[in-house]
C-alpha cells in the first residue's frame, strides 16, 4: 500500500474540512515492480478528501502535519486477486471516479497480490510517478493546483513475515468513564490484507 501524509502550513484551527483531490497517474504507478513484476495495474488512482484530517479524537489541531492513518482510515478498499480473490469492502463506490463527490471513501492505493520467496531480500524500483493535486472533487473540470514526482529507487528490504498467531478476547471497562472495550479474536489471516475484513473474507472466514 502507498500512504500519502498531508501538511497544512496555515497557523490556526483547522477544522474546515477542505475539499480536495489527488490523482496518481496510472501509467506511473504500473512501474512500480518486485521482481521485475508490476504491482499496481494500470489505471490512475483518484483519493477524494472525506472527512476533518486535522481533527484528532474531537479535538481540532493547529494545521502542521497529518498522519497516513487520518488519510486512509475507515475508507473501503477495492476487489483484489482472482479466483475467486478478495472482493470489495463495502465502503467502496465501484465506477464512482467519474462522479464529482462519489467515491470519496474509496482507497485504491493498495496493490495486487504477489508472492515472493521467504529466503531473499524483497527487490523494488519504480520509474517516475506523478501526483497531481486538486483544490476540489471535481478535478477533471480543473487544472492541479500542485504538481509532485518522486520514484522508488531500485532496492532491496527484508520479506515481511505472515502473522501465524491470531489474536486473544480481551474485553475491559475503562474505571474514570465506564467506556467498554471489546475485542473479539481475530484469526491469523485477517492481518494478511488490507481489506477490512481481512484476507478471509468471501471464502466463508471473517
């Protein structure tokens, strides 16, 4: 998955929520390889502004840097993989791009699925990637207000390790306000995707 982070340089509360667009080229994106292998197919990625990224637990913040989470999180993510593969969560708006203020929960930044062997170093590269960035949901109508370009320089990380071990009950009430948390168990696989239902959705899991 790609994270984009935000960074409002205004000094002041934040808590307008601006409207905004970023699309990443498609074309750009499909360089993106392991193994001489292309991750992300060949479409531009549209991420709609959604809700207050400068808000924190209720709280507003003083501008300054957003983080990844307060982008991606609780947004849907779309069908990946084949036979029979993982469908889409149910936050996200199939053919919504076109459309000026649908799909504005939808995070199509996550990649296919690849398989690498566990005993080599994981190798990446990109050519250049374009992101453009637009000051309203109907970007097609508009030109970029920002122009970024950045490439993964060819290297090599260590092969991320599966989570073999799903999670334990726990379910607590929190003393200063009775709040109660409950967490059920979650199986090993629910970790081995993005998708809000884990890897296990749609094949009679979670």
């Amino acid at each position: 998955m790609l994270h984009l982070e935000f960074f409002c340089p205004s000094v002041g509360y934040t808590q307008i929520t601006p409207e905004f667009t970023v699309v990443l080229n498609g074309q750009d994106l499909s360089s993106i390889e392991t193994g001489g292998r292309s991750l992300f197919p060949a479409t531009d990625v549209v991420l709609k502004s959604a809700k207050p990224i400068f808000q924190a637990d209720g709280t507003p913040e003083v501008g300054g840097y957003a983080s990844f989470r307060r982008v991606a999180g609780t947004r849907g993510l779309p069908a990946r993989g084949q036979n029979p593969g993982l469908p889409a969560d149910a936050l996200y708006s199939t053919g919504a791009n076109a459309a000026v203020h649908l799909g504005i929960m939808n995070l199509d930044l996550v990649s296919g699925f690849f398989t690498v062997p566990s005993d080599n170093p994981l190798s990446f590269e990109s050519g250049s990637i374009r992101i453009d960035v637009y000051d309203s949901h109907d970007w097609r109508s508009r030109s970029p207000m920002q122009t970024i370009s950045f490439r993964l320089p060819k290297g090599q990380s260590p092969t991320p390790d599966l989570v073999v071990q799903g999670s334990h009950v726990e379910y607590w009430v929190r003393p200063s306000d009775s709040a109660i948390f409950n967490h059920p168990t979650v199986q090993a696989p629910h970790w081995w995707a993005f998708n809000q239902g884990g890897a296990l959705v749609g094949r009679g899991g979670a």
